[in-house]
C-alpha cells in the first residue's frame, strides 16, 4: 500500500489561513493543491512550460529540482526552496506557499445589451410558447379520462401527445391547485413545462459562450428581446490547463478527469443562471431555452462526450449536428425546464462558437470577400462571401490571454493595457492601479512599441549592441540576468508587487508563436482561394480579447495582415451574438445547420505551405517596412521543410 503524506498550504498574505490534504506518494504538490481545494493553474497543462503553479516549500524534505523548475524559476529561486507545483513529487509532510497570490479581480468581460433582434433585425419566434388553459380533472367514474389526456384536449392540435416523465409528474397538482387555469409550456409544440396559475408574462431564454479561457452568458426575454442581465467570468477549468491541447491532454483516456473537467463547466454554467435571475428579479423556472455555443472541446466536454480523439489526428469530432437535450439530461439543476442548444460544428477545432459569429456578422450574405478572425486561445478564421465560405483553425495558445509569460495575467485590474514608448515607458493599467502584470492588449501593444522605438530587432530578439543610441531611461530598463534579457515596463517601486513588470525574450517568442499562428491562418486562407491584401474588403475581430486590441499595433506585430486600419472593424463578442440570435430565432438557429455542411475546412498542419507562412509570419515590421501579401509570402530558405505534423 502506498505511503501516505501531509500536505499542508498556508495563505501567501500571511493571515494564518492553512488548508491540509492528504495525498499518496508519488502524486505533485499541484494534485495536493487541487484536493485541497485550491484553484492552482497550470496553464501549461502541467508541462512545466509556465510558472502558473509557482510554489515555495516552507518546511519538508524539498525533491531535487527538475530541468523545468531552473529553466522557468532560475538558480536564484531554485536555492530559495521555490519549485513548480506540477513537476515537484510530494516525498514526504510538507508545507507549502502558493506564489504569486491570485490577485486579478474586476474581469473584463465584453457582453452587449443591444437586443439581438433590434441589431440584426430578424422576427422573433423562439420556438418556446406559452398556453393559458382551462382543463378540468376527470369527475366521472363510468367514462374515466386520464389528466393529460383533459389537459391534452385543451391545448392545440399540433402539441405532441408525447411527454416527458417530469412533466407528467406535474400534471396532477397543476390540474387541480388553481380550479385547472394550467399555463403549459412548449418548445416546438412539445410541452416541456405545466405550471398552475397564468405565468404566460414569463418567457426567458440565456445564451452562453463558453470560451477556454472566460464563459459569459446573457439572461433574454423571449417575448421583447431585451437583455435583462449579462453574467461571466474565468472558466474554472483553466485550473487544468489554458490552452486546448492541454485540457485535451488532460482528460484524454481518463473518465475521471473527463467527469472533473465537465463538473467545473455545469457549476459554472449553474452559477451564472442564478446571479443572472437573481439580478433581473426572474425564477430559473423561468428560464425555458438555451443557446450554448464553444470550441469543439468545450462542446464535447459540456456533453460528457470523450475528447480524446478531437487531440488525435485527423482531430474529428465525435458529433457534427446541432444538438438539443433537456436541462435535465446534462445535468443544468438551476434551469430545470430549459430545452439546451448547442450550435453545429464545422469541423475539428472550428467550433459552434465560430457558427455563431457567422450568424452574428452575416459574413454569409457579403457580396465582397470579407474575412472574420476569433482572436484567442483557439483563433478561428472565416473568409469567403456569399455562396463560399471557407474556415480554418489557428492554435494560438494562452500566451495572448496573458499566459505562460512571466507577469502575464487576464485583462483586469491592474494589469498593463497598453503601452507607449517615446523617451521613456508609459503605460495605462486597467482600473488605474498600480501595475501587477500585463495584459493581451497590452503585449501586443508593447511589441509593437518595443520594434518601433528600436528596442527589439523585427526578429523579436532585444537590442544587445547600440543601447547607447537610445534614450538614457530606455537603456535603464534593460535587465541582463541570469535567464536572459528583461525589459521594465514598470519598475519595481512603482509596481503593485515587490518586482518590476518586464517583458522577457520568452514572452517575446511566446507572442511571436501565437501571433503568428493567427497572421497564418488568415494568410492560408488567402492563399487558397487567391485573395490579396487589397481584395480583401473588411477584416472582422471577434471576441472579447479582439475588441480590446489597438489595430495599429495588431498590424504592427503581424497579428493581422498589413490592411489600411479602416478595413479592420471590431464585431465585439460575435459568438454570444451569435447564440443570442439562434435563441430568439428557431429560422436563424436551423440556417447555422444549413450553413455548418456547407463551409469548406483547410486543415493548416497539412498543408505544403503552412511551415513556410508560419515562419515568415514571425517576423515583425520595422519602421516603414511594408508587410508582403499574405498571400504570396517570400520562401526564407529554397526548398524550405514543410510542416510536420500538429492539429489545428
């Protein structure tokens, strides 16, 4: 039997706050902290590629550090008992500090109040109606009827006879508790709801969007449109990994985790509709349809459907079809009646989140080609007009969500949002407070700034000779240590914690790779179907992190393609657009399935030009340099490798 330990965290603000745990030898310090019941990131996926999950061993026998500890914590802290939580095996009782404390608060999280129907100018009709009858209960001994079938012969003829086993269970007590006024609910003339008393005023749906890295939702009424509520936060399945790939990874070949995965997102999901309703002053019984949309992973997950062969070549999904199942079914205890919707997906990695923002930007109606990008953990990319669209996936990881960089933190308060470089580094923090990390929008920003002030070659690697030439306070920014050189975009006394906010060469090509990744995808599709720069009539940003970015610098760093900034137009948070129209409308809502099986997929991996466009696509613009047409990138070497292998 193995041996047993005692893990024992203490509160990093030292106000003697300590959870315990129990765990078998052989497990991580990042298992303890999640049997404790800490929410620990490890946005790497537990790869020890990140410092999410930074500890620091109090008291107990410290393991020997591994490669990964040195390579992300350094010699300095490595001697100082600081290790990372997913590669540090529990050999004995211990003591340990979560570092840095979890400090980002105040989200920003992009939702809209403008009604769905009101922006894009469709008829309303759900699909859920509601029925105000006058049934009596059977009197007659002799010529007995049954309560569904005296309810039955009050509703119209179209209403399926057939019921679920919830329903039924409400027939007797709403037949007989207000003298038979039922108020029955349908769903595409199926009854899904019998309640005693009139409640036909009350006809709420929510649409949610379930993002890798944040889930918001908006609580809609179903009669006006309105948005009565918009709810969102941190999926709390990050704790697991921040990218696709690492969540695949983890619950891949493993029920269990699949089950933890799954658990995180309907607690959630169930949190969400009751702040919702509690803050519209409605009751989640209420609440009669949703609309889910997400990636093909968050989709699968939310079903409890095995993703083991999404991360798998050719990345197939299990299921392609739009998808209906009872509140029950999942199970969404907060919203009992509601019928659950989940968009179509196209392909592999190009989700029901990217159907939405198809219906949302009626990319499929433009008569010019257009193109419209989902910037973030799982970019997707959309281009064509009407009669061909054409879609791929770029797997642009965690780095522009702020992880796996060494002060990287998600857009809230404190963190740097955007910067400005002239004689010296300005920069503006969400909230006004002093700076605790940086943002997105705010490495993207400083890239852009860090090449055109000089201070970073358009290779992305940091000025090492003719520092001089620079303004004397730039030159003081600049840190050589021990891993590499560091750029201080906030010195420490300024700072919200006891450290400077740098960026470092790591961060740079932390960026560079998802960036590129973004810029590929775009100029793939450009590629295969023949469109330049200059055919392309509207580049569309999409999502909450796109609707943050200073276009000027998202062209700078090679984000976006090099277009005159009046092309490049923000959709705002197209996906949750996007459910909120499939949940106001049944006719836009089957035209995504109509829509899904017609789109063309480019699998980027492997394509023979894919490596080739990547790599170019690392480099950033100078000064004056022009970006060459996505489309025709230059061949860097002859007969340059094509791309090996990788999902999209």
């Amino acid at each position: 039997m193995a041996d047993t330990f005692r893990v024992t965290f203490v509160d990093p603000e030292n106000d003697g706050t300590e959870r315990h745990t129990n765990v078998e030898d052989g497990k991580t310090l990042l298992d303890a902290a999640h049997a404790a019941g800490i929410a620990m990131e490890a946005t790497c996926g537990a790869r020890g590629r990140c410092r999410s999950c930074r500890v620091k061993v109090v008291s107990g026998e410290v393991p020997p550090p591994t490669i990964q500890d040195t390579v992300q914590l350094g010699h300095d802290e490595v001697r100082e008992n600081f290790r990372l939580a997913c590669q540090t095996k529990v050999i004995e009782d211990c003591v340990a500090m979560a570092l840095p404390p979890r400090s980002e608060s105040g989200h920003q999280i992009l939702a809209s109040d403008v009604s769905a129907a009101d922006a894009h100018g469709f008829v309303i009709h759900s699909g859920v109606e509601k029925h105000l009858l006058n049934a009596k209960a059977p009197v007659s001994e002799h010529n007995q009827t049954a309560d569904w079938e005296e309810v039955l012969a009050s509703l119209p003829t179209t209403v399926d006879r057939q019921i679920t086993l919830d329903v039924m269970r409400k027939i007797p007590s709403a037949l007989r508790d207000k003298g038979g006024v039922i108020t029955a609910t349908t769903f595409n003339n199926r009854v899904i709801d019998l309640e005693a008393g009139d409640s036909t005023e009350h006809l709420y749906g929510m649409a949610f969007d379930i993002g890798t890295t944040s889930i918001v939702g908006s609580l809609i009424d179903l009669t006006s449109g309105e948005c009565l509520a918009n709810v969102g936060g941190v999926n709390p399945q990050a704790v697991y990994g921040g990218d696709l790939m690492s969540r695949i990874a983890y619950a891949q070949f493993d029920e269990k985790k699949l089950a933890t995965l799954r658990a995180r997102a309907l607690n959630a999901i169930n949190d969400f509709v009751k702040e919702a309703c509690t803050e519209a002053g409605v009751l989640p019984n209420h609440v009669y349809k949703m609309v889910v949309v997400g990636n093909t992973c968050m989709h699968h997950v939310l079903l409890g459907i095995d993703v083991s062969y999404v991360g798998l070549a050719p990345y197939a999904p299990t299921v392609n079809e739009a998808i209906v199942v009872s509140a029950g079914e999942l199970p969404l205890k907060a919203a009992p009646n509601a019928q659950v919707c989940l968009l179509p997906i196209v392909a592999g990695f190009v989700g029901a989140d990217t159907m939405a923002c198809v219906l949302a930007t009626r990319i499929y109606e433009s008569e010019e080609i257009r193109a419209l990008v989902d910037i973030g953990t799982n970019g997707e990319v959309i281009m064509g007009r009407r009669g061909r669209l054409m879609a791929c996936s770029a797997p642009a990881g965690p780095a522009l969500e702020g992880a796996q960089v060494r002060h990287g933190m998600r857009g809230a308060m404190g963190a740097i949002e955007k910067v400005e470089i002239g004689d010296d580094v300005c920069c503006a923090v969400i909230g006004d407070a002093p700076a605790i990390g940086i943002c997105g929008s705010g490495l993207i920003d400083a890239c852009a700034k860090l090449v055109e002030s000089g201070i970073m070659e358009t290779s992305g690697r940091f000025l090492r000779k003719g520092r001089e030439n620079l303004p004397q306070a730039l030159q003081d920014r600049f840190l050589d240590v021990s891993g590499g050189i560091e750029f201080a975009l906030v010195d420490k006394d300024k700072s919200g914690k006891d450290e400077a906010i740098t960026v470092t060469q790591s961060d740079i090509r932390q960026i560079q790779l998802a960036k590129s990744a973004i810029f590929s995808g775009i100029a793939m599709l450009q590629k295969v179907m023949e469109v330049s720069d200059d055919d392309l009539h509207e580049l569309l940003m999409c999502g909450g992190f796109g609707n943050y970015i200073n276009v000027e610098s998202a062209v700078k760093i090679r984000l976006v393609p090099n277009l005159p900034v009046e092309k490049i137009t923000y959709a705002g948070n197209a996906a949750l657009m996007g459910a909120q129209i499939a949940l106001l409308s049944e006719d836009e809502r089957n035209r995504a399935s109509e829509l899904a099986r017609t789109i063309e997929h480019v699998g980027l991996a492997t394509h023979p030009d894919f490596q080739d466009i990547f790599v170019d696509a690392m480099s950033f613009l100078g000064n004056g340099e022009a970006a060459e047409t996505s489309a025709a990138p230059k061949r860097r070497r002859a007969g340059g490798r094509r791309a090996a292998a990788g999902g999209d």
